[in-house]
C-alpha cells in the first residue's frame, strides 16, 4: 500500500483490506474522472477522484472485453499549479507495472530532476511505453509529504534580494554555456563553487547551516523520485478530505527558483505555515507534463 495516502489526509487506511474498500468505493460509483488509452489489444483505464481541490487518488487497472475493472495498483497525489520548468523530459517505464519515471534535467537546481508521471493514461495515447522518449513539454512538478518543518526566513533587504536575483541569472547562463562544452564557464563555474565551500566551511563555524542556505533540493535515501527540500513558501491553503475530515496543507513552494506545490497532513507539520516562511521537508516528487501554449 502507497504510504503517501496519509499526506492528502488518510492516515486511517492501515491495510489493504481499507485500501480495497476505498478503491471499490471510487470505481463503483464515486468517480469525477474516467480515462482510458487503448494499446494493443489491451485497454487501460485510471479512476481519477479529488477528496479535496486539486488532491485525490489515481486509480489504474485494465478494462476486459466485458468493460470489467481489473485493478493493479493506486497512487495519492496533489495537482501542481505552475510550470515548473520548460526543458524537455525524459520518459521511460517502471520495470514493475505499466507507469512511468521522468528526468528533468533543469540548471536551477543543479541536479537531475527524476518524478513520478502522473498521467500516464496522456502519455499512453501518444507514446510507445516500451521504448524511452524524450518529450518536450512545460513540466509542472509537485510533492507529497510525511515530515515537514515551517523555518523562519532569511532577512534580505531589497539590494541583497537584487544582488541574488543577479548572481542566480548569471550562474544559470554558466552552466547552460559549461552543457555547450564552454571551457572557459565550466572553468569559471569551478572556481565559484571552490569559493563558495571555503566561504560556508568559515561560516558555518559560526553559523547554523539554515541562516546561510535560503533553498536546497537535494536526493533523499536510496528511492530515486524522493527529495530533501528547503525553499519559500509562496501560496498556502488549507483543505479537508471530503471523506476523513482530516485537515492538510498545500503549499507552494520556490526551491532553487522551481515551484513546486506540497501536500502534507496537518499532524506531520511542525510549525505554522505562513507566506514568506520557508518549508523544510521530505517529499515524493510528482510530475505532470502539459503543452507549451497552455501554461506560463
């Protein structure tokens, strides 16, 4: 069973016996969305239901010739609400059941980018699942989360916010220059990174690590589509699972320039959100790709 469940709100499902019977209660008769995408000679079929605005349950399986269900597994999950990046993706398959990873290679953040595909049933219409393909779409990220902390932010007054905003554009044109093969930015790149550490290594001395870093995105543990995130939360809302009245918190959060909007059960949060606070988490990174023309 998908141990996200409890960050949109269902912390009561302790089996699968719970699980089956939420996952009947959808497909019987409580649905908001029904897709499918024939391959083959198979159809396949995901329930898509919100317990919440913009929070639900994938539910995906197969239909047999007698428009019969047949279940093979659901995810959780949170609908992002900005693009997150706009370089091309690529998708391959799980080696397990018929869903998918990305990679999102983004200069931002530094790192590769590796998300759960949401809407696998879209990408079915157009694509071969047995083969990678490189998609070049607007991709719109986000996270469920088991633990997280509300941080104070870093005080910034407008110049030192402009000098940032400054440094973090000329950085990103370094390294999209260093993937050209340009010696000279990689060379430059080099020397700001060995600044930088001996800079901190000082600091940090001195210092708690979290008053001199404003945002991090890094890998978390051995599951490659698990992060360890540290950014602003710029948008906050307050939900209720129409079904366990549990509350939770989704929040969008700015991690090294990337939104990504956060679903955590009120209970797992320590602190008080607030815009303009920072959030401190472990989450499961989302993705949804989307046309160009659609979103900004």
């Amino acid at each position: 069973m998908h141990r996200y469940f409890q960050a949109i709100g269902f912390s009561n499902l302790n089996n699968k016996k719970d699980l089956m019977k939420l996952v009947k209660g959808v497909v019987d008769n409580d649905y908001t969305t029904f897709k499918t995408a024939s391959v083959g000679d198979i159809l396949y079929a995901d329930y898509i239901k919100e317990f919440a605005p913009g929070m639900g349950i994938v539910i995906s399986g197969e239909l047999d010739n007698g428009n019969e269900f047949d279940y093979d597994y659901c995810f959780p999950y949170v609908e992002g609400s900005r693009v997150a990046s706009k370089e091309k993706s690529v998708i391959a398959r799980h080696s397990d059941k018929i869903s998918f990873a990305g990679i999102c290679e983004d200069s931002r953040v530094g790192i590769s980018m590796i998300y759960y595909l949401m809407d696998r049933i879209d990408y079915l219409v157009h694509h071969d699942f047995a083969k990678e393909h490189e998609v070049k779409k607007n991709l719109i990220l986000s996270g469920l989360s088991l633990q997280g902390t509300i941080m104070m932010p870093i005080i910034k007054n407008e110049a030192e916010k402009s000098d940032l905003e400054e440094k973090d554009k000329k950085r990103y044109l370094l390294i999209e220059a260093a993937r050209m093969g340009d010696e000279d930015a990689l060379e430059t790149l080099t020397l700001d990174d060995m600044d930088f550490y001996s800079t901190i290594t000082q600091k940090v001395k001195k210092h708690d690590v979290y008053s001199l870093v404003d945002s991090s995105f890094m890998p978390y543990g051995m599951e490659c589509d698990q992060y360890s995130v540290l950014g602003e939360i710029t948008e906050l809302t307050e939900l209720e699972n129409s079904i366990t009245k549990e509350k939770v918190y989704k929040l969008t959060v700015e991690c090294n320039g990337v939104p990504i909007v956060i679903c955590i059960n009120k209970k797992d949060l320590f602190g008080e959100p607030a815009i303009g606070r920072r959030f401190k988490g472990i989450i499961w990174l989302l993705g949804r790709l989307a046309d160009k023309s659609s979103h900004s």
